[in-house]
C-alpha cells in the first residue's frame, strides 16, 4: 500500500523511482543483447547488463528495507 501511494506521488511530480529507470535500461540493454552482432558486442552488452541487475537489485532492495516497519 505504502509502495503504491509513494509510486503515485512520485509520478504526480513527474519522477520515477529509480528501479523503475534502471527496468528500463535493463530492457533496452537486453535488446541491445539480442541485436549484437559480433562477440566482442555481445561482450560489451552482457557488461551492461550485468551492471543493470546489480544496480536494479540493490535499488529494489534498498526500498524494502526502507519500507520494512
């Protein structure tokens, strides 16, 4: 419930949390993965989405502690 009213006050004042961004470049990342065409790309993609999950992880992580009562 408390994830919900914050994510509605956020989008009212045109912000998204940051997980809801690094989500984002989580999927244009794996496209870019699935469009690689050689392997040094496909190894700079993979790079990049490695970074994305961690940093996708520790945000989702960081909201639930901070909303843990």
């Amino acid at each position: 419930m408390a994830t919900a009213v914050a994510a509605r006050i956020m989008a009212e004042a045109g912000e998204l949390p940051e997980e809801f961004k690094i989500k984002k470049l989580l999927e244009a990342a794996k496209q870019s993965y699935r469009e690689a065409a050689d392997d040094d790309a496909k190894r700079v993609a993979m790079a990049l989405l490695a970074d994305l999950e961690q940093r996708y992880n520790i945000a989702v992580e960081a909201r639930r502690r901070f909303m843990r009562p």
